[in-house]
C-alpha cells in the first residue's frame, strides 16, 4: 500500500471513530422512541448545539494509536505502553467509560497482573480498528498485537474475538482500491474460531442480505454493550447502508442502546473504506477539537503512517491539563442529558 493511501486509511478510521461516537454520545442507553421522540433522525451533534465531543470510544483508539506508534514492533511492550496511557487517562475523569474498563485500570493502578477482566463488553472492540488498519498486510501481526491490546482490559474470549473481527474486517477495506467491492466476500473471508460470534455474525450477514429494515435487525441482534451484541449490529449496519456513511450511522444510531460505541465501530469501518473524504466533511468540522480532536487524530494518522514506512517518528499526545479542564467542564452537561433521560417528554 502506498504511503497516501495508508495515511488517507488511518485517518479515516479514526476519524470515522469519531464521528460515530460524537454523534451517538447523546443518544446512549435511550431507547427507539425516546431517540425518534427527542432527536427525530440524528444527523448532527445534539449534545452542546452543533458541537459535537468525543467520548472515550475515540479516545481508547487514539492511545491504542499512539502505542502502536511507539511500539510497532513488540506487542507485550505495546500492551504495556497501552496500560500505562490507561491510567493516566482514566485519572482525567473522562466519561463514558465502561466498568471493565474502570477495573482494568484499578488493577494496572495497584501493578495486579493481568490488568484485564473476565468481561464480554464492547470495550476492546470499540477501539481495534486502527491496529487492523496499521498492520493491514501483516496477517500474524493483527493477531498477536489485536489479541495483547484486548486483554489489557477485557480477556473474555468473547470480547477478544470481536475485537479481532473489527481489526481484521478494517484491514480488508483499507487494502481496496475503491469503495466499489464485495463486502460479503471481505467478511466469508474472515476466520471467527469463538462459536457464539461467529454464529451473530452469520445471522448478521443474512438479515443484510435480505435486507431488512434496521429495527427488525435490531430486535434480532440487540444493540447493548453486550459484545455479541455490538459486533454483530454493527456489521449489519454497515454491510447494509456502507455506500452512504452519515445514513450508516444514522440508521446504527437509531434503535438505541449502546449507541455512541455502535456508531464508533461503524464510523471505523466507514473511514476504513472510504477514506477521510468519504466522511461527511461538514460534520467532521463541528466536532470539538481539542484533545483527541481531528487535528490530533490526522497527527496520528500522519505519525503511523511513516512509522509503518519505517520512518521512525515521535508519537502525537495529548494535553492532560487540558483534557481534565474540558472533561471537568463538561460534565454537567453528560448529567443533565442522563437526568433528562427520565422525562416523559
């Protein structure tokens, strides 16, 4: 792969993260009609006018990121590098975060090994796609670093398995040349050894392949945190509406649950196939950017890129001071979308 197209790839991938987790954060744990009642159709930013922030989906991708770039060659030192960044981050109250997470990193705090938990939540799938896309022609790399960034929070066989379809799935598309491919032949191609997965993911495929309305699927695969339950929507969500981004994540949005990690799963995907220019560019320009913003994440981008050219480079960070400020700033307004929940109306 030429070194444009990779970076075109990444950059994608992590800024589809972003989109499909800024557009679903508002809108997690709600229900269909509480959605369809408050939002209508969710094609913008709802949470602070036509702002739209990121939540920890994007944030865990871009430090996976930058630990791929640090560490591109050993994945024990990457996965330690990746706990580590866990941390730190976690100290800067963000939200969003899920209760494995917040486990694995008490336990990387008091130095337990494994850091990870017995969990079958989303939380390592939410963020594997740009390791798919880094090692896009390294079969046996995918696997190895795939599998040790999982298990620094979730050793569930479940949830490592999906993550591993998420990343090999991202690195099938951003090896074609053009949108324009069998997305059933990227995913019969693709080996699921856990049963129970390979199993929705099949299910998955076949209510694509009828074409079902996306209640329907969402009623038939579930749309909760639940791994078996994400991976499989999102793959439906995106082998259905692929070839038009916004109404993917509007469509993978609009059932409710888990929203914010569904569309980020999805919104992955799509910037994996389409590049950056394949995502509604008008939307990427409202999202807040800050720390893991789109300028951090093109840096990202741009730093993996050249590390994967074997041009070593340093790794893009972040602001700590800054991330806790807008965190701490924001989050009345994450508790007053939670108390509005309640309302009738």
């Amino acid at each position: 792969m030429e070194r444009d197209h990779l970076e075109d790839r990444l950059a994608g991938t992590l800024l589809g993260t972003a989109l499909g987790d800024a557009l679903g954060l508002p809108a997690e744990g709600m229900s269909a009609r509480a959605i369809a009642r408050r939002f209508g159709r969710v094609e913008r930013f709802r949470l602070i006018g036509q702002t739209g922030f990121v939540s920890d989906d994007t944030e865990q991708a871009a430090l996976l990121a930058q630990s791929l770039a640090r560490f591109p060659n050993d994945p024990d030192r990457c996965a330690a590098d990746f706990r580590r960044s866990l941390v730190g981050w976690l100290a800067r109250l963000p939200w969003g975060v899920g209760r494995a997470t917040v486990q694995a990193c008490g336990r990387a705090a008091l130095g337990l090994r494994p850091s990870g938990v017995r969990s079958a939540g989303n939380g390592a799938a939410m963020r594997a796609a740009v390791a798919g896309v880094f090692f896009h022609d390294h079969a046996e790399d995918r696997r190895r670093f795939g599998r040790a960034l999982a298990e620094v929070t979730h050793r569930d066989e479940r949830a490592v398995a999906g993550a591993l379809f998420v990343a090999e799935l991202a690195a099938w598309l951003a090896r074609q040349p053009s949108p324009a491919i069998s997305l059933e032949e990227a995913c019969a191609g693709i080996t699921v050894t856990e049963p129970y997965l390979q199993g929705v993911l099949c299910e998955a495929r076949e209510l694509s392949r009828r074409a079902v309305d996306t209640a329907e699927a969402a009623a038939a695969l579930g749309t909760t945190g639940f791994v078996l339950h994400t991976v499989p929507f999102a793959l439906f969500c995106f082998l259905r509406y692929h070839h038009d981004p916004l109404r993917a994540l509007t469509e993978t949005i609009s059932p409710g649950g888990d929203t914010d990690s569904n569309a980020a799963i999805v919104g992955a995907w799509l910037g994996a196939l389409h590049g950056e220019a394949g995502l509604p560019s008008e939307l990427l320009r409202c999202i807040h950017d800050g720390p893991f913003g789109p300028t951090h994440l093109r840096a990202l981008a741009v730093c993996l890129a050249e590390v994967r050219m074997g041009n070593a480079r340093p790794a893009p960070g972040y602001s700590p001071i800054a991330a806790l400020v807008r965190n701490l700033s924001l989050w009345p307004v994450i508790l007053l979308h939670g108390l509005r929940r309640l309302a009738p109306w």
